[in-house]
C-alpha cells in the first residue's frame, strides 16, 4: 500500500484516515491531533479495536449483516419469517428497520447502488445471490427498501426487472419517510410506516 511509503508517523495516520469515507484531510488532521494528545492507552485500545473487528466480524452467509457466526443471529432466528425478503442498501439500513422493530422477516443487504454515472453497475451487485436465496428460502414477497433518492429508485427498478420472473409479490416501501430523506437518517417510526404502508411495484 502506497501509505506505508509514507514517512512522517503523523502524515501516515492522516493519509489512513482521509482513505474512510465521509473523512477530508481537515477532518483526518483534526483526529490525528486528538489521538496525539489522548492518554497512552487510547491509541492502543483503538489498534486493538480496529484489529479485532476483522478477525472476529464477517459477513453473514446468507443476508449480508455483519455478524459473529457464519450465519448471523437474524437469519438463525426460526421465528421469523424467511418468506419474506427486505432487500437494503446498506448494513446501516437494515439496523435502522430493525431498530424500528416493523418487520419480521429476513433481509438481504446489497452492499451498494446502480449508480452509472459513479461506475457503480448493475452487473456489480451481486443479485444471482439474491435470486438462488428467493428460490431457496421459497420467498412470496420481495420489499425493496432502498432509499427514495435517483440511485435508489434506479436500484430497486433493476432489482426488480431481475425478480420479475420469480413469482414473488414485489414491493416497494414508500417514498415519505420523510422529505428526500434517506432510511439511515430516519427516526424508527417515520422507518415503520414506510414499511407498513408498501406499495406492490
Ligand atoms: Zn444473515
């Protein structure tokens, strides 16, 4: 990695930090001065976190969630119903939904949008995953629960071009969760009526 060119400790840690998103050069110095000037165990503690996240945290089998296990606790839960699938962008989003506590089935986490103009295509979400899972979980209803902005409409239009030919019921969680707002920014009772007032796309 081109970081580890990097000389000067300080200009390293910056450059890591800039590397996560939503992180500018401002923002990054700002850190790394706070970490600098933090008592010894703090940067010891967050190595150790950041560390220990990779090695004891994957990706759920199945949905996508981040999970301890192979499979995580959501999918292992025989009380839900796995007949029906929340498909969401993001691992955010499912906890958002969760948190809300509105739905009780099982979710499928896309890792992404079809955003062309960003080079984010079709072709790279990985929807075979998600049709060998409606097939093999015997799924009615399929809720797209992307956000209700251009790439998430755009999305759930792919998605649900894919599914067509499935037989399943698809919906679509509607659009007022609150203005041009986007699940991950959304209170949980804004999230449930959402999902309760989908609409079949
Ligand atoms: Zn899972």
């Amino acid at each position: 990695m081109i970081v580890r060119d990097v000389q000067d400790p300080l200009e390293r840690l910056v450059k890591l930090l800039t590397m996560l998103p939503g992180i500018g050069e401002r923002t990054a110095r700002r850190l790394a001065y706070h970490v600098l000037r933090a008592p010894a165990e703090y940067p010891e503690d967050l190595a150790h976190a950041l560390l220990e996240i990779r090695g004891k945290l994957c990706e759920c089998s199945s949905c996508g969630n981040i999970s301890e296990q192979e499979v995580c606790p959501i999918c292992s839960d025989t009380s839900r119903d796995p007949r029906k699938l929340c498909v969401v962008a993001s691992i955010q989003d499912l906890q958002v939904i969760e948190r809300s506590g509105s739905f009780r089935g099982r979710y499928f986490v896309l890792h992404g949008y079809v955003a062309p103009l960003d080079g984010l295509n079709p072709e790279d979400l990985d929807t075979d995953h998600l049709l060998s899972l409606v097939r093999e979980n015997g799924v009615r209803e399929v809720i797209i629960a992307t956000n209700p902005t251009v790439e998430g409409e755009a999305t759930a239009g792919y998605l649900a071009q894919r599914l067509r030919d499935e037989g399943v019921k698809i919906t679509r969680i509607a659009s007022g969760i609150q203005h041009g707002g986007e699940i991950e920014y959304s209170d949980p009772v804004s999230v449930a009526r959402a999902i309760d007032r989908r609409d079949e796309y």
